[in-house]
C-alpha cells in the first residue's frame, strides 16, 4: 500500500490549515502549524488571489490529505463517485466517510486516522463479523464495525474515547457502544457531518477538465 512519508506538519502549513494528522499533538501548543502557520520552504510568500485552478488543485490536495490517501487511490474513488447515481461531489464525500479507517477514527477510539489505518492493517477490526484489513475498505448503511483485542488493548481504547469526546463530537450517522467498542452505520454520511470543510465542486470540476 502506498503511503506518504514526508512530514505530515508540512502538510497542513502548506494547505494553510489544520488538517490533525497528528492526533492530540494538533491541539498542543507545539503543533508546528500553530508555531509557523506560513506555507514550507524559503519563499513563503503567497499571492493574494490565487487562480482558480490553484483552488480547486489545493481543495482536492487537502481531501487526498486528510484521508491519507495518494492520487491515484484518490482518483479511484472519484471514478466509482462518478458511476454512482446523484451528485458525484456528494456521492465522493460520502465514499470517503465510509473508508474503514476513517470510521474507526470517527467511533473516537483513535486519535488519528492513521492511528485507526494501523489498527485495520493489524486485524483488530471486524465489520459484520468478518475481519478486514483493508483500510480502503467502503462499509454500507446497516454495517456493524467491532473492534476485537487483548484486554489492555481495549481499556486503551476506551481511555482514548473518553479522551476524544471532550475535543470531538460524536459522528451523528454513528451509533456507537463504547463497553462492546462497536459501532453501527445508521445511515450514510452527509457533507455536514464532516469534521472539516470540505468544496466537493471544486474538487469535481478539477477532475472534470
């Protein structure tokens, strides 16, 4: 699997926001974003009105960020949208809600969605009760997700739930069950429902030229 392994604070300082890639160091006063909030490299300056491909390019840029994904993966996921039936910008939103590990990260058991990719890959989880361990994964309305582990793999997991709920707010397409670390898909996410914002038109338009 392809995995980006530069610096993830880089990331967020060239999009110009705060994308918590980092889990809790984000909030933290040393979040490098909150120290040098200026775009990486030695020539900082940026221009006062970007053009509008330069919006729509950093829109997608910061999507494909946030959900840890490269471009050809994120390019994927655009196709299937297009295939689906209604808008394709609310058909690609609603895709990568539903990726596995952005779930397990949105049931607020990890700090971070590459937190939640790295319990995915070791098999911790279950959607139906079947193990999957592919973080790409696409779970439908009515699926059940349950996180299995050792003992003090789970008192960890509830620690960081109660950790999350005070800066998070729970996923309303989510009813979760903190004792059995389970959660079930009540119906499919909503652009409002987005922990950042996110213009899925200029991300539709960039595809479409």
């Amino acid at each position: 699997m392809g995995r980006n392994l530069g610096s993830k604070c880089k990331l967020c300082r060239r999009e110009g926001m705060k994308l918590f890639l980092k889990g809790t160091r984000c909030s933290m006063e040393k979040c490098a974003f909150s120290r040098r909030p200026t775009p990486p490299g030695m020539h900082t300056r940026v221009s006062s009105k970007p053009s509008y491909y330069a919006l729509q390019l950093r829109e997608k840029q910061r999507a494909k960020w946030m959900y840890g994904m490269l471009e050809k993966q994120f390019k994927r996921f655009f196709k299937v949208a297009t295939k689906t039936k209604g808008a394709t910008g609310r058909a690609l939103l609603q895709l990568l809600e539903r990726r596995i590990d952005n779930v397990i990260f949105r049931m607020l058991f990890t700090t971070s969605r590459e937190a939640a990719r790295q319990m995915v890959l070791h098999g911790f989880v279950f959607v139906n009760g079947k193990r999957v361990n592919i973080p790409s994964y696409i779970v439908n309305a009515g699926a059940t997700i349950e996180i299995k582990a050792k003992d003090n793999i789970k008192k960890a997991l509830k620690e960081t739930y109660d950790a999350n709920t005070k800066d998070r707010s729970i996923a309303a397409w989510l009813e979760i069950d903190k004792d059995a670390l389970s959660a079930k898909i009540i119906r499919l996410p909503e652009k409002e429902d987005i922990i950042l914002p996110i213009n899925e038109q200029l991300i539709v338009e960039l595809y479409s030229k």
